[in-house]
C-alpha cells in the first residue's frame, strides 16, 4: 500500500504543509508516526478525497437551493405547501411568516418578501383581495393565483353547550371569544358581520384578545378559556369541535416578481400547477380546491 508524507499530500492537494497537518490535528485526516515523521495511508488519503467530494456536492446544493419569503396570512393549506415543497428535493424552500393578509402584502409591497398571502374582505365591493392588490401594486410586476376557498365560521366547544347560532350571540353577556390580531383576514371579515349586525366590539367580550393563527385560536375554545372564535372549519375539524358557517371566502397567493426571484417562482408556479399536490387539499376539512392554480390577476410570465 502506498504511504504519503505530508508534503506529498500538500502537493497533490495543492493546499500548504501546514494546513496537511491542521487536517491531521483537527482529525479530518488520520495519520499515523514512523519515529517523529508523520505518514498516511493511501486508502485514507482516498477517503479524505471523496469526503471533500461529497462535501462541495453539498454545498453546491445549498448555494443552488432558492428560498423565498412568504408573509400573510395563516392557513392549512399554505403549511401544507411548505412541507411538499420542502420534502420533495424541489431545489426551492419557503420561509412563511404568518403575521395576518394586510402585514403580508404590506411586506410584499416593500420588497421584504417574495409571495403574500391573503384573504381580505373589501366592504364596499364585497370582493376578494384584488381591491387592496391593485390599490397597493400600481407599477409593480405581481400575479395572482387562487388557491382556494374556504369555510369562515364560528367555532364553537363540541355539543355547542351555549347555543351559539350566529354573530349576533357574540354580544351576549355570557359569551366570551378569542380573536384574531389585527391586520388579519379573518380579523377583517369577523369586523364586517359584526358591522351588518350593528354590534359596536366593545359590547364583545374578549374582542381585545388575540391569537396568531386559527389552530391557536380553536385551541382556546377547546381548553374551555373562550366560548367562541371566527375561523376556518379545518381548525374545528382538527380539534374536534363544532363549527356554524358563515360564509365562503376566496384565499390568495401573491407573488411579487423580481430579476433575483424570476426563476424561482417561475419554478413554484410549475410545482403547484403541475404536479400531485393539490390531491393533499382532498384531506382538508372545508375547502373547495376547484380553481386551485389558477392566474386570476396579472400573469406567470410577469
């Protein structure tokens, strides 16, 4: 078998003697003495050779790997396309950020993200999101995608034990809910059933207070510190609780296109359109996927 000293190693690796010998102190490259001299053996130098290999494959990899932001709202089906994209080797990850639809395209407005995600009520039009979207993004290149619909309703504990049958119950002395934070979607509709039932929030208790996403919010309901919130129907089903519909909203995807996203959005368009994820939206509770994909504002070649 071959034996190498460490100035023949420094030579075929064209790195320095010293840098042979720190591999060898940190233990990266085993080494072994004849007398005072250090040696190593041809079957390690391979083995160092194909680990450093392995390494810069790896690290090529994460350089390749393109993240992107996503800001707005919380939603089921959104966690569900983190984990696919992230599990299925796609060369793209996403960082969510569920801090409410209006702080989302606020974020995709100033440049702090790449995808918003949004379901706001407009009271006057009684439309879905492209009100706010086109007053905010007047020269900015972005395109809208539905996702899908999705039940909004009162959540209430299993059995119902207060007979809650609608908003108007909320302004009930022995009523209590949690909310949503402010600049939420479901925040925003919740305001305008309370509007239609000229209920003012104050006369609401536990109006004031807040949870970040609809599982947080059910949870309350199911550890009995609140009689109801307005949420999805997935987060009832998900807890066991009951659930009294309201309405059917539209929820949203928004990207905002840049020289440095181009591809990488180009890339989650063709995942979402083209693959086998919307047969996940089939396991949740309360959507309707039936135009899930589609480009309803701007393009996806903007």
């Amino acid at each position: 078998m071959q034996i190498y000293t460490p100035d023949e190693i420094a030579s075929m690796l064209k790195i320095s003697k010293h840098t042979v010998y720190e591999l060898i102190k940190r233990g990266d490259l085993s080494a072994f003495k004849v007398g005072n001299k250090m040696r190593i053996e041809e079957s390690e130098f391979e083995r160092y050779k194909a680990s450093m290999s392995a390494t810069s494959a790896r690290t090529k990899e994460s350089k390749d790997l393109h993240t992107l932001q996503l800001a707005g709202s919380h939603d089921f089906l959104v966690e569900q396309l983190v984990k696919y994209i992230a599990s299925e080797s796609t060369g793209l990850s996403i960082t969510p950020s569920y801090i409410g639809s209006l702080e989302g395209l606020m974020m995709l407005y100033r440049g702090s993200a790449d995808i918003a995600a949004v379901h706001l009520l407009d009271p006057a039009s009684q439309q879905y999101n492209l009100p706010f979207i086109r007053q905010l993004f007047v020269h900015e290149p972005i395109t809208v995608m539905r996702l899908a619909s999705r039940e909004q309703g009162l959540i209430v504990a299993k059995g119902n034990p207060k007979n809650i049958s609608g908003v108007k119950d909320l302004a009930r002395n022995d009523v209590k809910i949690i909310n949503r934070q402010k600049g939420a979607g479901t925040r925003f509709l919740l305001d305008s059933f309370l509007a239609n039932e000229k209920i003012e929030p104050s006369a609401v208790k536990g109006y004031e207070n807040e949870e970040w996403t609809h599982l947080g919010a059910a949870a309350h309901i199911s550890r009995g510190t609140a009689d109801a919130a307005f949420g999805i129907k997935c987060a009832a089903s998900q807890l066991g609780l009951d659930f009294i519909p309201a309405t059917r909203e539209q929820f949203d995807i928004v990207f905002r296109w840049t020289p440095e996203n181009k591809g990488a959005l180009k890339h989650l368009i063709d995942l979402i359109q083209l693959t086998n994820f919307k047969e996940s939206i089939a396991e949740l509770d309360g959507y309707n996927a039936e135009d899930f994909g589609k480009i309803i504002y701007g393009n996806s070649e903007a």
